[in-house]
C-alpha cells in the first residue's frame, strides 16, 4: 500500500495518525480544541438490593432514562488540556400507586456541570500516561420521599458534587491498534459512598474505521454511611430504580463499539453496553451515540518540500552502538531491496511526525534488513528501537537518485 505525503502542508491526520479512534486519556495538543455531543439512552431490565438480591419489576413497572451531554476540550499546553461537560436527562418511569395502579413519571433538567484537567505525563515507549483530576456540579437537591404520591419530587440523579482523580494509559501498537486503561479515585455525591471507578478498551483502528471493545466498572469501597443500617437510609424518589441513591453500589459493564471518521475532523461513535453483576444498582442495557470534531495543530517538521511516495512502514528493531546502522524488522519478504531509501521519523498517536534521519539499505535478509543513515535532520527525538522507518517507492528511488 502506497501514502502520499506532503511535508508543506500536512494537516494533523494523515494516512499515519488515526482520525477514526481516539485513545483514553488522550491529551490535544497545545492551541487543539474537539467538541463532542452524545445521546445515551438506558433501560432497566431489572434491580438488585444491597445485598445483590434481584429485586424484579413489578408487571407493567419500567425504568429509563435519555441524556445528552456536551463535552469541550482544549490544549492549553502541549501537556496539559481543560474539558467542559454539560449534562441535560430525562428520567421516565411506569410506578404503582398506592392504589395499585401504574402511573408515568418523568423528571427532566440539567444533570450537571462539570470540568477535567488532563496532565499528559513522558511516554514510555509506546506507552503513554496521563493523569485525570474532575469536578462536576449537580444544580439541584433531592427531597426526602413520604411515600403517599408518586409523582411527587421524582430525581434527576444523585445530588452533591461528584469529583474524582486518577489515571490513564494507552498503548500504541505499530499496527495502529490500541490499548487502553483507565482508574480513578471518585467520591460519587454525598449520600454516596467513595468508589474506585475503572475501564479497559481495546480497539483495531484503521483510518476511516474503528472496532473498539472494552469494559468498565465501579468497584465500592464500602463506606457509605447506612452500611450497616441500610433500613435507616432516608428515602428519596428513584423511580422504583436501585441506580440513585444506592448504598455501596457495584457493577461491571462490558461493551462494544464502532466508529467511523468523517474526513480530517469528524468522527462518529456508537456503544452497545449492559451492566451485569450489580450490587444496589439496576442490570440493563446503555446505548450511545457520539458526534465529535477534533483540530489539532500539525507538528510535522517542513524539511522536505515535496511529494514522497512510501511503500511500506517498518520499525527500528537494533542500532549500532554508534548509531550509525540500524536493523529493522522487514526485509525480502517485503520487498526491502538493497539501495532503497528510508526516512526515520518520530512518531506518536498524538499526530506528531518528525522527520530525523534518511537512511539506506546495504544488506537484506528473509525479515531484517541492515541500514546505514545518510543525514540527520533532527536531534529533537532520538533514533532507538521503535522508530518508525518509511520506505520510498519506486518514484521516491528515482527522485533520491536524482538529488
């Protein structure tokens, strides 16, 4: 497969960086912004207790809830970026009276306002780490529930201020796959106990498309107030839902996905997830649809001015302790040929290629190949196991000939 590359005026994606998938804990760069809107619509299938005893529906009873969420980011430094969140729910539900009837119940209005602070940390190889802090603002406070009418002060979601700090890693592949981790330390509200909150997400990633596979889950530390006493706990208007105002709650929900990139900028995601083995929480399913615009400054280094055709992507496999030669990990049965051309770059997920030395080949076997480096354009990244070698193509042959 052959890539076009024009080094006066790449834009941040290219045939190299990946429009379709983003990463966890991706940091913007400095001056890059991405706004995102998504819809997320749940539905309860069933509850469970604080003992994780099913607790089903009554017939005709149901639980659901439609959000929206906006999401802002910015680069405020080539480390460090702001996100803005806003929330707006509607909860809905089909409740029995107190004279056994079923009646439909639905509270709606802004669920929250909130910010995270993203740290991206030195990358370890291909491995990059980000640290998280978070606070989000809920406008709103829940009234004890007398029990005598339904309809009356039915939540919006748990109240107090949700904050948390933690983690995230991402590791590129050279195949342009990923995975991904995240854990945070959360305090979800005030009637709510301290938790740990996780999430593992693998996706295959290609430039256009992404498959992405993962799971999340809250893991409590068991410190709610009511622990031992969760009869004494004041009530509050749920919906006949187990998901607010729990006591100690837990839960792991896997999901799939899809994503697909609109051009340079936009991308689509959808999520299927169900929430399985809970504890004072609801089992059911979350659906997920996200449109998002991401633009990031290009941070290509302009040495060449023209166009170069690769053919294939290799990587850095040994050096010579002087760096003068380099062994990388294709060879005849990639059609490596002695005398080809090669740029190294410094590469990361981020967007970022530097071009730093050209090299060529001087001897090739079945699945190596031995390179010797001809010019150095760049001391800023240096040249070790990893680094991403382009091979030119034919015309790239004749063109380097030329010069």
């Amino acid at each position: 497969m052959k890539y076009l590359w024009l080094f006066m005026s790449l834009a941040s994606v290219s045939a190299w960086a990946q429009t379709s998938y983003i990463p966890l804990g991706q940091i913007i760069k400095d001056g890059g912004t991405e706004i995102m809107g998504s819809v997320r619509s749940w539905s309860s299938t069933s509850r469970y207790d604080v003992d994780g005893e099913e607790v089903p529906f009554l017939s005709g009873e149901s639980f659901g809830y439609l959000e929206g969420e906006f999401l802002g980011s910015y680069g405020l430094t080539k480390d460090l970026q702001f996100t803005f969140n806003a929330n707006f729910r509607q909860n809905r539900a089909q409740v029995e009276n107190g004279s056994n009837e079923i009646e439909s119940i639905t509270s709606t209005g802004l669920q929250g306002l909130g910010g995270m602070l993203s740290y991206g940390l030195e990358p370890v190889g291909r491995a990059f780490y980000t640290l998280e802090g978070y606070y989000k603002y809920r406008p709103y406070s829940n009234r004890d529930y007398t029990g005598t009418d339904v309809t009356k002060d039915f939540v919006l979601g748990d109240d107090g201020g949700d904050y948390g700090a933690g983690l995230a890693v991402s590791y590129r592949h050279p195949s342009q796959n990923f995975l991904s981790g995240r854990i945070h330390y959360r305090r979800p509200g005030t009637s709510l106990s301290p938790e740990i909150g996780w999430q593992l997400e693998g996706a295959l990633a290609w430039k256009y498309f992404a498959l992405v596979a993962g799971v999340q889950g809250v893991q409590s530390l068991n410190g709610d107030a009511y622990t031992d006493e969760p009869s004494d706990k004041p009530v509050v208007n749920t919906g006949g839902s187990q998901i607010y105002n729990s006591i100690n709650r837990q839960y792991m929900a896997p999901y799939i996905g899809a994503n697909i990139a609109l051009g340079k900028k936009w991308r689509i995601e959808a999520r299927y997830q169900t929430f399985t083995n809970v504890r004072s929480y609801d089992t059911g399913s979350l659906i997920t649809l996200s449109l998002a615009s991401r633009s990031e400054p290009s941070t290509v280094m302009l040495t060449d001015q023209m166009f170069k055709e690769y053919e294939l992507e290799a990587t850095v496999a040994k050096l010579s302790p002087k760096k003068q030669f380099i062994i990388i990990d294709k060879g005849l049965a990639h059609d490596v040929r002695n005398g080809q051309r090669f740029d190294l770059f410094h590469f990361d997920y981020l967007g970022g290629n530097v071009l730093l030395a050209r090299a060529v080949v001087i001897q090739v076997n079945a699945d190596q190949a031995v390179l010797k480096i001809t010019s150095r354009f760049s001391n800023k990244h240096p040249i070790k196991e990893g680094t991403v070698a382009r091979g030119l193509g034919s015309s790239g042959l004749k063109r380097s000939d030329e010069e």
